[in-house]
C-alpha cells in the first residue's frame, strides 16, 4: 500500500510517497482504510524533531482520519468491520491503512460527512477539553480567540458560541475574521493593523475578557494576558507563532487569574472516558449543524508536502485533508 512518509527529519519537502506493508492488527487494535486524513500544525513540528513526540523513523505524518473498519485485532469488541469510524493516532494516518487501537475510535453518524470526521478529533478535542474542561466557560462571558480561523482557533469560535459565549475573533487578516465571523464570532479585531491589548480592552468596555484561548503564542501572549479580566482564564493550547514566549507571572498575580495548560493528547490517554464523553457530544453537535468542521483545501497523497506547506505558512481557515 502507499504511505508518505517521514525517513528523515526536515520540512514538507523532505516527504517521500512509498509502497509500505499492509498493517497487521495487534491484540487491542484494528485496521482502518483510510477515506481522509487531516493535517494539523504538529505535523509540521513532528517530521522536523521539534515536537514532544518523536517517532522512531520512518513514519507517517496525520494524526487523525476517517474511514471504515478492515479488520479486527485480538480482544477487539463492541466494533464491526465495515463500520465508518474516526481515529486518533496520534502520526501514522498519511496512508492507505492505518492500525489503531480500538480505544482511539469514534462512531461516525450517517449525517456527518467523511471529511467532517477527518478533523474533528483533534483541533475540535483541544478546543472542547480547553473551554469546557479547563476554562469551564459559562454562557455569557467573553472569549478571545487568537489564531480564529486556524484550525484550532475556528473550532473554538464555533464550541464558545455553541456554549454560550460572547466570541472575539482574533486574527491577523479581514480575510481570515470573516470566515471565523461566518462560524459565529460576535466581534472581530485584526491584530496586525490595530493593538490586541487595547483592541480586547475596547470590545469589552474596559473589563478585558473572561478567557483567551491561545493557539499562537510569540508576541501575542503577553498583550492578550494583560486584556484578561480579573479572575479569567488564560488557555495555553500552542505555539504557531513559533516563538515560546516568557510569561511575567506578576501579570496573574495582579490579575487574579489563571494560566492553564491544554495538552489535549495526554488528557486523552489519561482520561479516555471524559475525552469519549467529549468525541460523542462533538459529532452530535456537528450532526445537527452546530459545528461544520470547516475543510481549507484536499490534497491526494502524492501532493502532502504542499498541503503541510499551506499549514506552515499558515494559509489555511479550517481544516487541511489528505485522500489516499
């Protein structure tokens, strides 16, 4: 079968396509033919060595897919092969067939399409677990989201509306704050051409906002920590800005707020019945039309290199598939 794969560490232009054995099940484990495999902006970390996990070369790129059920493993119950599934693995999905432990596995309504299941476990899981989880937002306070129409940032515009919340899209086109106004965002402010501080500090009437959800990072933290009303929260989900940045913690001192982590990978592994409590509420909402799982753009396989090109150059609103 065909895979792309990482064979050694570098960018999307590194990326081979190659024939690779089928997969065997393992106890615990089945095999999905892959319909569609979504891209994340980890990829392009993880096939550089530069994100916190490093699989052992050669790998596949792709952390989530969607398909139907090949084969079972030993053990495996409560599946059926023929079944349409979504699968978190973590890397591995850029490729024809993909084993998966069958806990990683979420049933896929009928009214929910291939390519919506492709992308909804992990830029929608982060959001859910970060808002709901973490930040625990209540319907009527304010949510500043940076990075709005990524992949991550568009699926928290469409989860805070979808509890509640009044949205602040936060993004640095016109281009990119319609598409996250289109998804539900009440207010929109370009931090290339206005400042975040006193832009969040304006929308809100000088209250600053309730939480910021930060998918960003580099020079944006600290502003959007210093727009935070007293007792807010803070969501630390990522670094596309490329740069870690150096928090001040007087700034939560002086805030009475907090600055949360959100790793949604380890709460998955750790609590897998919270995070499928969460799969499950997230194809419900996208089934009824509360959450659209937005597609960018679809690449076949052969063409991966410049589909995470499109996710490095963050280009992308929405989400980036492959089709094998």
């Amino acid at each position: 079968m065909r895979a792309l794969l990482c064979e050694r560490l570098g960018g999307p232009d590194d990326l081979v396509l190659a024939e690779v054995p089928e997969p065997e099940p393992q106890a615990g484990e089945v095999i999905v033919g892959v319909s569609a495999a979504a891209l994340n902006f980890f990829d392009t970390l993880i096939i550089a060595g530069r994100y916190q996990f490093k699989p052992a070369l050669p790998f596949s790129p792709g952390g989530e897919c969607c398909g139907r059920i090949l084969a079972l493993g030993a053990g495996v119950e409560g599946w059926q092969v023929g079944e349409r599934v979504a699968a978190y693995t973590g890397w591995g999905a850029a490729r024809e067939r993909v084993a998966v432990p069958a806990l990683r596995l979420a049933r896929v309504p009928d009214a929910v399409t291939d390519e919506q299941a492709a992308g909804l476990t992990i830029t929608y899981g982060t959001a859910l677990h970060a808002l709901k989880d973490r930040a625990r937002v209540r319907a009527g306070e304010t949510l500043a989201v940076l990075g709005a129409a990524g992949g991550t940032g568009l699926a928290a515009v469409e989860i805070g509306r979808a509890l509640g919340a009044t949205v602040i899209a936060c993004a640095s086109s016109p281009e990119k704050l319609a598409v996250a106004q289109e998804h539900g965002a009440s207010l929109l402010l370009d931090y290339a051409a206005q400042d975040l501080r006193g832009g969040l500090k304006e929308l809100t009437g000088g209250a600053g906002v309730d939480v910021v959800l930060d998918p960003v990072g580099g020079e944006l933290a600290e502003p959007a920590l210093r727009a935070i009303a007293w007792a807010g929260r803070y969501l630390v989900v990522g670094f596309a800005g490329g740069e870690i940045p150096k928090i001040a913690l007087n700034l939560a001192l002086l805030k009475g707020c907090d600055i949360q982590g959100v790793f949604w990978g380890a709460f998955a592994e750790r609590d897998p019945q919270a995070n499928a409590a969460n799969q499950e509420w997230l194809f419900a909402r996208t089934a009824e039309g509360a959450l659209s799982a937005r597609v960018h753009a679809e690449y076949p396989l052969e063409q991966g290199a410049e589909a995470l090109q499109v996710i490095a150059r963050r280009e992308a609103t929405g989400k980036v598939l492959l089709r094998p």
